[in-house]
C-alpha cells in the first residue's frame, strides 16, 4: 500500500460501560483500499469498536472522521448512508425469510420508494423492486448462495449465514466494509476461500475492510496492517510481519495460541 488517502480516523476513542474501560483512548487511521485487522482476546473491546464506528453506541469520548467528514454520534442509518456497512458477531438475519428477501431488504435504503407507492404499486416502486432483486440476485451469486436463493436463512449452516450476512452488507454499496469475526464457524476450506473472497470484493467494489478475526493465520495473510487490542487499549498497530514478533503482542495474545 502507497501513499493512499485515509478514509477513517478513529481518534481517542474511548467507550465506558459504568467502571469499565471496553474501549480505552483507541486511534488509528485507515487507507483506503486497506484491509486492516483488529483482533486481540476476547473482552478486548474489538466488537466495541466496531458498535462506535458503524454509530449502534455513542462514545464516551473521542472522534470518528469518516472522509474528512465527522461522524461522531451520528445514528447508524446516517452512517450507513455514507457508506459504513457492516456483519455481526452474533449473525442478525430475518430467519423466516428467504436469502434473497434478507438481501433486497437492505437495498431498501437506495430506494426511493416510500410507503404511498408501494401500497398503490406505481411503477416506480414495481421497477426498483425489479432491479433490487436483480441486483440481489447478483449479489447471492457472488457469494456463492444463487441456488438457494429461496431458501430460508435459519436453514443455513454458520458459514453461508455469514456469506449471506456479507452479501447483505454489500447491497448497501459500501465504501468502507466491516467484518465482525466473518470466519466463524467455518471450516478451514471456507476460511481459506474466505480469505480470497475478501480480496476480490475488495477489488471489485474499491473496497476498504475492516476485519475482526480470531484466525491468525487468515488474519496476517490477507491484513495489511494490524491493530492488536487487549483490555480496551490498543497495545500494537504495523504491518503482520511486525505485530507477529512484537513481544506485547506475544504474551497478551499470540502466545496463547
Ligand atoms: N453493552 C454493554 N454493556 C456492558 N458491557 C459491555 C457491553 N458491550 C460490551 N461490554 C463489555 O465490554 C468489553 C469488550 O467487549 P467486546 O467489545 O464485545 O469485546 P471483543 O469483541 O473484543 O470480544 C467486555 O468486557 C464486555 O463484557
Ligand atoms: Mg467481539
């Protein structure tokens, strides 16, 4: 990576949970087109963090610039509408509903359509119906759930879950895509295509990715830089290489692999 202009800036952030310190005074900036890790045990704060950049909490303290434009508690929507999209630690998908339905609904924000033309079906509301399902249906095939389109998400095992939940992310077409543990539950075949996988969305969408993993081998093959958390501080930041042999890092985290 070269010279890229930076997207994000997470500056002094800092998430209290009454006594305790889940995020503690965090800054780092991202590239664009960067893939940068996060990881750290769990309890580190990672999932935090992601709650305060995608706006689900507001911080405590600190700034979020997104594109030189601040963020800082903004509801999620609006964040969402910049470009911010993101998957779950904890899968959120409509079970009931079918991959493609979890799909299209996300769309919904590029949509015109408001409630007096859908409930009179005019054809404006018929004709971004048709192109959300298109474009949904390109989506499935990208991640590689075309055939079971019609099936109904709780059916899906973790690892098409978190395929699904990627796909509903990219339907928001966003410029900055976080991924909350996205290997979870897969097996090593599917981390391993994951890890492609992230690569060529990236390409594709001009994408930068922020990724939480517990992986480490997926994590330092395929980040360009890394950010270590433990405790709510952030205890490393460099390339995979660096962050590897840095002894903090080693006995916070790595070391107990
Ligand atoms: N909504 C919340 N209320 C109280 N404590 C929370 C809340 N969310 C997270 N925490 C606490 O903050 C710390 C960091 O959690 P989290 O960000 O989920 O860690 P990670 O994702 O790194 O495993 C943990 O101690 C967790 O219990
Ligand atoms: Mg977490």
């Amino acid at each position: 990576m070269s010279e890229s202009a930076t997207v994000l800036e997470v500056r002094a952030m800092t998430r209290r949970f009454g006594g305790l310190v889940a995020v503690n005074n965090v800054s780092f900036n991202v590239a664009q087109g960067e893939i940068f890790g996060l990881i750290g045990p769990n309890g580190a704060g990672k999932t935090t963090l992601f709650n305060l950049i995608t706006g689900l909490i507001p911080p405590s303290d600190g700034k979020l610039l997104y594109l030189g434009e601040d963020l800082t508690n903004r509801p999620p929507y609006k964040i969402a509408a910049r470009g911010i999209a993101r998957t779950f630690q904890n899968i959120r998908l409509f079970g009931e509903l079918s991959a493609l339905r979890n799909v299209m609904i996300a769309q919904h924000i590029h949509t015109r359509s408001n409630v007096l033309t859908g409930v009179f079906g005019l054809p404006r509301a018929r004709r971004e119906e048709a192109i959300s399902r298109r474009k949904s249906i390109e989506l499935l095939d990208l991640v590689g759930l075309l055939d079971r389109a019609d099936e109904k998400a709780i059916n899906f095992s973790y690892g098409d879950q978190r395929r699904l939940e990627i796909a509903r992310a990219l339907a928001l077409e966003p410029s900055l895509l976080l991924l909350d543990e996205p290997a979870a539950g897969m097996n090593s075949n599917e981390k391993h295509e994951l890890s492609e996988f992230i690569r060529r969305i990236r390409e594709r969408f001009n994408l930068t990715v922020l990724l939480i993993e517990h992986h480490v081998p997926l994590v330092m093959g395929l980040c360009d830089r890394i950010a270590v958390l433990h405790f709510g501080q952030m205890i490393a930041l460099g390339d995979p290489a660096n962050v590897r042999n840095d002894p903090a890092v080693i006995e916070a985290y790595l070391g107990d692999e």
